[in-house]
C-alpha cells in the first residue's frame, strides 16, 4: 500500500479531458485511494435529453481513447446507435483537371486509402460524450467519496506555492481548495497557465473551420474521406442514420462568404468541394464558425503543477487528432502518478516532468506535421500542385509507411 495516502488534487476544466482526467485520477487503481480529487467548472454540469439531431460537434476517436473510456466506465454509457466506427479513409489531393475530367466526378486525383481491417476511429457527438462522463462522474461522486464537484463556480484567485507546499484556489462563492497537485485542463485560453506564468506560443492561422451536419441519400460506408485544396481543407466524418458531419477549414475571407451564402447555396458550395461524391445532401443542424489557430505551452509542468489537453497543445484540426491528444495526456498522466515512488508526492516535480517529457515530442510533432501539410496545400504554385498529386499517389502504394501513419493515429 502506498505511504502517500492523502493527495489533494485539483482539475480546473470540466471538458472531456478535464472530466476524464478527474475520473481517472480518482479510480482506485489510480493509487489515489484515501486522497481526493476536486474538479472546478465555471459551467454548470448537468444532464440533459440528447437532442434529436446529431451534435454538430463530434469527435474522431482513436481506439486508443476508446480504451481509455471503457477503463473509466464511461464508453458503456454511450448510446451505440450514436457512434458511427471510421473503417477506412480516403485523403483526396489535387485533381488532373483536364477539359475531359472537369466534369468527372470521379476524376483523376490524387488519393490515399487508409484501412485496417478494424476501425480507425470511433465518430463521438460532443454532447453524447459530456453526458456519458458527467453522469459516470456524479455516480462514483456519490459512491466513493473521493470526487468533489464544484460546477458553477468561478475562480477569485490563485496563490502557487513554493515547491512542496500546497496550491491555493479560491472561489468566488465557495471554499479556498488546497491542492498538493492542480491540473490546468481549461482550454487553449488557459486562465490558469497565465496565472502561473507559463508563456504559450502561438500561431494564427488567419482561417476558420466550419462546422456542419448533412443528411446523405446514399450510404457513405463508414468511411471519413478528406479534401486538401489550396483554398482549404475539407473534410466529410462519417456519422450514424446516413449523416455525415464536415469540418471545413478556408481563409477568413472564404468563411465570409461561405457564410453570407442561404442554405441551398452553401450545401452546392460544399457538394462541389467533395467532388460530388454524395450528390443529394441536405443540411442537417445548424452551421458554426470557429477561428483556428495553434498553442504550445513552453512547459507544460511545475512544481505541483500541471497542464494537459488544449491548456498544453492545441492543434489544427485537419488531423483530427486534438481530443485524442488530450486523452493521452490523461492516460500518461495517471500512470506516471499511478507508478512513481512511495516516497514521491503527486505534485513532485520529477514526476511530472516525466509525464512531460513523455508526451511533448508527440503533441509537438502532431503539430509540425499538420503546420506542413496546411502549407503545402496552400500553395497554388504549379510545381507544387504536380508534387503533392503525385505525393499521395506514390504514398498510396507504400503500405509500410501508411501503416506507420495509422498505428501512430490510432493509438
């Protein structure tokens, strides 16, 4: 049994990651048993009926995550009819675009398969994946003890302490919690980091993602298909009941007028972009704007102190990989705490920065590689538009490599 038997822990963000690390910090096997872990949200976690239509926000989840999820009791939860496996997916590269294709819907561009033989990733509402983990958190809340829940509640102030000692937060309308170790998970604005003086680099990408759901008349087979123009990035996520959801990443200006346009135009805008590959779509939830933009934490630790998900990293979305990311943090996070000395505190300096150095390589080439490939396809640059085309088609061919690219994105 453990000599370290009354850690205080503390997770500021009550989004997927921030839920998830709470509960995997709190689970017995976690060596956490007679310590307590408080989560703080300024939002109000509740539950609530999932709404008839899809939740325009979804996640790619990696079987990794899904792993994650079972191990907290929260993938059972989900309702099945409400997650739509990924079995394969088609990256789409610049077309030939001669006067006989112009008009081809299966034209000669450039392309990818990627397949497994198992699902690549698991299509997760946001909405269906909150309520699967409040309602996991509220039930071992009441079961165990050891979760404290403070929703609603905004921060009045934070004092860091010197190593060793205990973290101070302050609610505006509820107790000051000590914290022998608090866990940022509170988005890629992170009040938190900034309070305690970590720098964040980031990078504007001066572009927008628009998000949407559609109706499709023809079955899209479970698989994610993928864009990349030099005006954006598009891509169409495979959902339950014939739906497909896009994520659509344009300039600024491009998201003006994408925007401005009515419906039906919007949808032709979209159906052009796919290459026609289902022709009747029909808007299926309401559309949203997001700006994008990527963040990295110069350190992701201190003494006591720790950050995780987009608070850490926060990535452009043409991967699909942010949430996964988060998760990740989550899972090496507790295992580090899970396995480090009898003699060790939680908020252990050389602990956490063994988490760190664990997952910053990751995060940071995820983001490398998505900045690449966004560059890549934004040039309009003849040369560059022959090389990516035939890029991917001498990519398509090299199973080894496109086995490297799934086993690192399914982890």
């Amino acid at each position: 049994m453990r000599a370290t038997l009354h850690d205080r822990i503390v997770v500021v963000g009550g989004g997927p990651i921030g839920l998830a690390m709470t509960l995997a910090l709190a689970n017995a096997e976690a060596g956490l048993r007679g310590g307590n872990v408080s989560l703080v949200e300024r939002q109000t976690l509740g539950l609530a009926r999932l709404p008839s239509l899809f939740d325009h926000r979804v996640y790619a989840l990696s079987p990794g995550s899904k792993a994650l999820l079972e191990s907290l009791g929260v993938w059972s939860r989900l309702l099945s009819a409400r997650i739509e496996p990924v079995r394969a997916m088609h990256v789409f590269g610049d077309a030939l675009q001669t006067s006989k294709q112009v008009n081809d819907c299966n034209n000669d561009r450039s392309k990818i398969e990627f397949s497994e033989g198992m699902p690549l990733a698991f299509m997760v509402e946001h909405s269906a994946l909150m309520q699967a983990l409040i309602e996991q958190l509220r039930e071992q809340a009441d079961t165990t003890g050891n979760i404290h829940v403070f929703d609603n509640a905004d921060i009045s102030g934070v004092e860091f302490a010197k190593a060793g000692g205990a973290h101070q937060l302050r609610l505006k309308a509820g107790p000051t919690l000590a914290a022998d170790l608090l866990i940022a998970a509170d988005g890629a604005s992170s009040p938190l980091r900034a309070q305690a003086g970590i720098v964040a680099e980031t990078k504007d990408y001066e572009s927008d993602g628009i998000v949407v759901n559609f109706r499709i008349e023809q079955p899209h087979g479970g698989i994610a298909r993928q864009w990349f123009a030099h005006d954006g990035v598009l891509a169409y996520l495979p959902l339950p009941d014939n739906q497909v959801s896009i994520v659509w990443s344009v300039s600024k200006t491009r998201a003006d007028e994408l925007s401005a346009l009515d419906d039906q135009a919007f949808t032709r805008a979209v159906m052009q972009a796919g290459d026609h590959v289902f022709p009747g779509m029909a808007l299926a939830s309401p559309r949203a704007r997001f700006a994008l933009r990527r963040v990295m934490a110069t350190n992701w630790v201190q003494p006591g102190f720790a950050l995780i998900g987009d608070a850490a990293h926060a990535i452009h979305p043409l991967a699909g990989q942010g949430a996964n990311l988060g998760f990740a943090d989550v899972r090496r996070l507790r295992e580090e705490l899970q396995n480090r000395s009898v003699l060790s505190h939680s908020g252990d300096l050389a602990v956490l920065r063994r988490y760190e150095r664990a997952r910053v390589e990751d995060a940071v080439i995820m983001g490398h590689v998505t900045d690449g490939l966004r560059a890549l396809y934004l040039s309009e640059s003849q040369a560059v538009t022959r090389m990516r085309r035939d890029g991917l088609k001498a990519a398509n061919e090299m199973d080894f490599a496109k086995s490297l690219v799934m086993a690192h994105a399914m982890r």
